[in-house]
C-alpha cells in the first residue's frame, strides 16, 4: 500500500508531468517547425542547443538553472522585478526545469513530423489561396497529428522520470516539490526498501502501458489499409 506520502508525490509528479507537456506542446511547435524547413546557418547551431539535455548530466543542467534562477541571475532578478519571487524549490521552478529538460523529446518527433509533410501539399494549398496560417492548422497539423502523439507521450514520460533537475531545483519539500523520483529515494535512504519498491513498481507500470498504448498505436496505423 502506498502512504498518504507516497500518493503525494506520485500525484504532484503526475501534475507537473502534464503542466510540463502542455507547455512543451505549444513551445516546441513553432521552435519544431521552423527547424523542419528553414535553410538558415543557424539551424545546426539550434538544433544541438536543443538536444544539449540529451547529453548533459542533469546536476550540470540543474546547477545552471539554479543559478539562473537564483537571485544574481537573470531570470531571478526578472521573476523578482515582475513580482513573481524566485522560482527556485518551488513548484514554478519546477516546471521552468522540466521543460528545458525534457524539450528535445518534444522538439524532435514533432521536427521529423513536420519534415515528413511533402512540399507538394504545401504548394497546393498556397495555389487555392491558403493562408500560410490556415495552411498550418488545416493540412501541416491533421497530417503532423501521429508526432504530437509521440512528443506529448515522450515528454510527459520523461517527466515522471526526472531525477537530478528536479532535486537540484525544487529540493525536498514535501506536497510542493518532492516528486515521486525523490520519494523514492527518500525510501532508500532509509532503507524502508518495502516502501520504495511499492512506489517504484508503480512507475514502471505507468512507464509500461504508456510506452505501450504508443507503439501500439503505431502498429495500427502502419496496419491500418
């Protein structure tokens, strides 16, 4: 059985996860389409700007959050001036956080969504006089919808699963930034392994069956006359 601890951080988890995601979602969709079809100079030095989380520890990417966030960085000095305070152990901080951390497992299924999207549908739209806005939502988005499944699955798993961001930012406070990831490692610390395989066998099954509905959603399209 899980405590009222647990159920906690398993459902403050599942709120950033999905705060996280619907940010992502929207964020991610202009910076994806852009990279898909520009022919700037400047789209390798993005690109590898975004995948940077792939790459780096998460207590690097978390420190320089932390700092950026804290009160001599820039963002701290702009949530102050606007009146937001510091969103360092908060769970604003939070979510700043885990989006940067999670953006190329959005960023890149839609990218490779919207490249997949022929030039030729593109250019027939612009003949009926399409507006480059109506030609986005009406023929770029319907046929791109299988990259925002993939994007939206990705991020708000790879949410859930965050660890070491989320330490470094938010700390351990429990009911506002201790997720489930640092419930579990609170267990483990105190050798109450019980306790941790309960909540840990709980994310593994979540993980499970969201990796599951989207590969089986993909065997049915590819299926699929």
């Amino acid at each position: 059985m899980l405590s009222h601890a647990d159920t906690q951080a398993l459902l403050l988890t599942l709120r950033l996860a999905a705060v996280t995601t619907a940010i992502l979602l929207v964020l991610a969709t202009p910076a994806a389409w852009w990279l898909a079809r520009t022919r700037s100079r400047w789209q390798a030095p993005v690109s590898a700007l975004v995948a940077l989380p792939l790459v780096l520890p998460p207590t690097v990417l978390g420190f320089y959050l932390l700092v950026a966030m804290g009160p001599h960085g820039p963002v701290g000095a702009l949530t102050t001036r606007l009146g937001l305070g510091l969103l360092p152990f908060t769970f604003g901080g939070l979510v700043v956080a885990s989006v940067v951390y999670s953006l190329p497992f959005v960023v890149q299924p839609l990218q490779n969504a919207f490249a997949a999207v022929g030039q030729g549908q593109l250019d027939a739209a612009a003949t009926l006089r399409a507006a480059p806005l109506d030609t986005f939502l009406n023929v770029v988005l319907p046929l791109a919808r299988p990259g925002y499944l993939t994007a939206g699955v990705l991020g708000f798993a790879h949410t859930v699963g965050e660890f070491g961001v989320v330490l470094m930012i938010g700390g351990n406070i429990p009911g506002a930034t201790r997720v489930a990831s640092v419930q579990i490692y609170d267990h483990v610390e105190a050798l109450e392994y019980a306790q941790a395989h309960g909540l840990a066998a709980c994310l593994v099954v979540f993980s499970f069956v969201i990796l599951l509905l989207l590969y089986g959603s993909r065997h049915v399209r590819a299926v699929r006359p």
